[in-house]
C-alpha cells in the first residue's frame, strides 16, 4: 500500500515553551484507518493541526500526496477534510448553507447531488433547512463529519469524532466511517475510547508526552504485546498446585475454583497447553469448563503509557 | 485563484447581512436619518450656511462618511471574530485559501454592506436636505477606497480583539471621536488656528473633507492630498495584513 501522508521529523514547541511534539516521522498508508491513541495532552490535536495548516510546525516536514503542506498547501489540503475535536459549528445557519459553505471554500462547485448523498448517508436529509442551533449534540457531530465531506476529501481527520456522543450514535458513526473506508477514504482517528480503536482501526499508533512511540497494525500489536489466558474452572475447589505442574505458569483463583495459565500469545504455545491439560488431568484435577481471554487494546495502552 | 472560496465567504457573510437586516442595514440608516431630521431640518433651518451651503447639505457627505467608517469597521471585525470565537475559523484555515482570497472574501463582504448603507443613507438625505453631486465618480472613488480600507481596518481589528469588549473598544473610542472632530459636522475652517493644525493629524478629516468636495466643492484640504492620505492609509492596513498572515498572528498557534 502507497504512502498517502509522510510526516518527517515533526516537532513543534509552543511560544509557552511547551514541547507538544517530538521529532514525529511517520507514514500514513492510503485507504487504512489509523488510530492514534494517547492520553491528554498527549499531542495528538496538534499533530492533526499541523498536517492540515492550523498550526505551524517549528520543525519538520509533511507532504500530503506528495505535496508539501507549506509550499503546495493548495494541492495538499484540497486532499483532507477535518472533523474537529469542539462542536464549531454556525449556530444560526442552515445545514445545507453550512455544507455549501464548505465545499465552497475548499474550491469546489457546487454539486446538489453530492449534497443529498451526503446529507442522506449522515442521516440528516430531514434536517437539511435547519438551523444549526434547533440540532441536537450528535446531530451537530454528523454536521461536522458533512462539512468535513463535502469537497469530497481522500483523506478524512477525525478529532475524537463520537466523544459525548451516545452509544446508538457511536454506533452509526462507525458505520459512517466504515462505508468511507470502502470508498477509498483513508481515515486518521483520534479517540480517547480504546474500543473504537479496537474496532474501527488497521492499525494503531500511541502518542505519549509528544514522542509516537509506537505504531503497528493493530492486530500485530494485540498479538505481539497481548498476554492470553487460559482459565479451567475446576469441578472441586484446589488447595494447592500438585507439583507435577509447577513447570508451568499456574495460578489458582476465585478460592480454588479456577486454575489460571498466563502465556504469551505470540508463542506457538498449542503444544505446551496439549501437554498442560494432559498433566492437570494425571494430577486428577477436573474441570467443568474453560475459556481463554486476551489482553484488551485498553491494557495494552495502559501498560505502554505507564513506561 | 480559489474564486469558489472567495464566493463562498463572501455569499455567506452577505447572507448574514440579510438575516439581521434590521440590525445590519435598517438601524445604521435610522440613526443617520435622524441627524438629517434633528441637524438639517430642525436645528440645521437656524444655523448659518457653511461655505455658501445649507449646513443640512454641509452634514451630507460627513454623515454618510461616519456611517461608511463605523459599519465598515464594525461588520469586517465582527465578519473575522465571529468565527475566531466559535471556532468555526480551523475550515478556513484548513482549506486550500489563500490570504489573499480570505481578505477578499471578508473585506468584499464588509465593503459591500457599508456601500450599501452609504448608498442608503445618500438617497435618504435628498429626502430631507437640497442635495448636489458635482463629482460623482469622485465621490464613487472615495466611497469605494474608503469602505475597502475600512474594512481593512476592522479585518485586523478582528483578528487581534480576543473578547467583545476589545471588539469595541476601538470604533467606540477612537474612530467615533476621530470622526466627530474630523469635520463630519463643521468645516475645520471655523476652528481656532492652533486646533486647525492638530486636526490635520487626524486622518479622518482627509476622508471627509475629500468626500465632501465631490458633492460641492469645498474642502479643508486639497482633493489630492485627500486621495494621498486614503491611500496611504490603504497601503498600512495591506502591510499589516500582509505581516498577520505571514506570521499567523492571533490565527495560527
């Protein structure tokens, strides 16, 4: 897959002297959704502001589509479309007006059919002539999203897109997102909730403290740094581990009711559980019923922001 | 050229206009008329003529400077902090627009509402006072160059202000009393010697004294000097511009 935006050695450091960004490289592949996850303050925000011309870099470059967002800004930012993370919008404007509005500035004629397919795909046809104003919290959201797709923009930057937002909503802004990635929309998100990340994204990226101090494909990542476990919920309660099995990562829970094994889920490990369960029933341990879990993408954050 | 986007800004800061007309067109053309009722008509009947003109015809071309300065002022500040404001300025600055355009957009939008008021004002004053236009591509001039450099001015206005109250405080301070002793009501001929000289350095006197030798012409200062100083200040604002942009002052982090 194609580089579609190219960040090299970004930094920016504001007049405060706060370094909101460390010496970022980055490439953003065309048509993949790319999370970026950090906590606040991270410097998510204004890497997002930087590639789209809001704030200016103190260091560094970025091309967009091979277009360098200084010197070709016409070319470069033609390409992006930006959901903001604040609900700004003309409170006393109409959708349509706002919509018009947008395309407009980003140089495009006016397109009455785009308009409607945009307006139907984000459920706000029937509120095409209202105010801003007379909308609801989520409804504003979708407003911003369309104003955001207006011009038809190949790259799309969601600024924590579904935060305040209600779960049915959420939901539909998944669905939104996910029809747009069929399309060829390449998608750069920032969210603070890891379950949208989870999934929604092909890969994942964490800023912390300004550095991007990770990125890979998030299945890569839930393999390469997720622990798996193995539960056995036992038919009678344990005591103590017979020491046949003390070759093995053992733990008992729940007061002896449940036998946990912690492995790596990285390791072609299939044997070793084979041979765990052979051992655990020559120990005359039985059990009633098992599953296994995954570290979720939430503690896989935790623990990198934590370091 | 992005002339979609100047398009854009400028049909809906024009639209704006159209939604508040009561506040953006009906009010500024009421409170004039009622100079001309209370200044021409009723106290202006008593007064002298001011050099050989009825002092209701006199107010005229200052009255609708005042107008065009203010509204000027008033509608490309609050065109450019409005959005600033809510937040809504990231499209703008995210969008493949260049300055140039943005300042088009904006001040075309602003400049065209106080040509509209100015427009107003004047076909309303014939109503009141014995009205003559002896230069009127002149007068067209300084109505244009004027509501355009004015424009400028709220425009930076804008752009520095960070709260209502700063948006205010320089129409409401400086530029109303500049235009109140800028010879908007008298001719500065009628001041004593040394408040002659101290008035040439209120740049609004140019403005109206230019302005109002289109109508009849007289004037407190030469016609080319007049246009010299308009310029001039035109040039300031474009440099001032040139250097927000440039820097991203108050618009960019």
């Amino acid at each position: 897959m194609t580089s579609i935006i190219k960040i090299e050695n970004l930094s920016k450091t504001y007049a405060s002297g706060f370094q909101a960004l460390r010496n970022i490289n980055l490439e953003i592949r065309e048509g993949e959704i790319i999370a970026l996850l950090g906590p606040n303050g991270a410097g998510k925000t204004t890497l997002i502001s930087i590639v789209c011309g809001i704030v200016n870099p103190s260091g560094g470059r970025v091309t967009i589509g091979g277009y360098d967002i200084v010197k070709d800004y016409r070319a470069a930012r033609t390409m992006i479309g930006l959901v903001p993370q604040e609900l700004a919008t003309d409170a006393f404007e109409t959708v349509t007006a706002t919509f018009a509005f947008s395309r407009g500035v980003f140089g495009k004629k006016a397109d009455p059919a785009h308009l409607e397919a945009t307006l139907k795909a984000l459920s706000l046809y029937d509120k095409k002539d209202s105010k801003i104003i007379t909308l609801s919290g989520g409804m504003k959201r979708r407003v911003m999203i369309g104003k955001a797709l207006s011009h038809e923009p190949r790259i799309l930057f969601l600024d924590e897109p579904t935060a305040g937002v209600d779960v049915e909503l959420r939901k539909d802004m998944w669905n939104v997102v996910r029809k747009l990635k069929e399309s060829g929309v390449t998608i750069i998100l920032t969210t603070h909730y890891i379950d949208e990340a989870e999934e929604m994204a092909d890969r994942i990226g964490v800023i912390n403290k300004g550095e991007l101090i990770l990125v890979e494909d998030k299945d890569v990542l839930m393999q390469k740094l997720g622990e798996k476990r193995l539960i056995l919920h036992l038919t009678k309660p344990v005591t103590d581990l017979p020491a046949g099995l003390s070759a093995y990562r053992l733990e008992l829970q729940n007061q002896g009711k449940s036998l946990v094994y912690t492995y790596d889920a990285n390791q072609s490990e299939s044997a070793d559980i084979a041979h765990l369960l052979d051992a655990i029933a020559a120990a005359g341990i039985q059990f009633k019923d098992l599953e296994t879990r995954q570290n979720s993408l939430e503690e896989i954050f935790v623990n990198l922001v934590k370091k | 050229m992005n002339i979609y986007a100047i398009r854009a800004i400028y049909k809906f800061e024009m639209a704006r206009t159209f939604r508040t007309i009561a506040q953006s067109i009906i009010s500024p053309v009421v409170s004039t008329s009622l100079y001309f009722v209370v200044f021409g008509s009723a106290i202006g009947s008593r007064m002298n003529d001011v050099d050989g003109i009825s002092y209701g015809a006199f107010l005229v071309p200052g009255l609708i400077m005042l107008s065009i300065l203010t509204e000027s002022i008033s509608n490309a500040s609050f065109g450019i902090y409005f959005p600033r404001f809510i937040g809504t300025i990231y499209e703008i600055l995210s969008a493949p627009v260049s300055p140039l355009e943005i300042v088009i957009g904006y001040v075309g939008a602003a400049a065209s509402k106080s040509l509209m008021i100015g427009s107003i004002i004047l076909a309303t004053a014939a109503l009141f006072v014995p009205l003559q236009i002896l230069h009127p591509f002149t007068m067209l001039v300084f109505l244009v160059l004027t509501s355009i450099t004015f424009s400028m001015f709220g425009f930076i206005i804008g752009i520095w202000a960070d709260s209502f109250e700063k948006l205010q405080i320089i129409p409401l301070l400086i530029i109303t009393p500049l235009t109140f002793l800028g010879g908007s009501f008298y001719s500065i001929n009628m001041l004593p010697e040394v408040w002659q000289t101290i008035t040439l350095f209120n740049p609004v006197v140019y403005l109206v004294s230019g302005f109002r030798w289109s109508f009849y012409e007289i004037s407190d200062v030469d016609i080319i000097t007049s246009l010299l100083m308009t310029g001039l200040f035109l040039f300031i604002c474009s440099v001032f511009l040139y250097w927000i942009f440039k820097t991203g002052y108050r618009l960019k982090k």
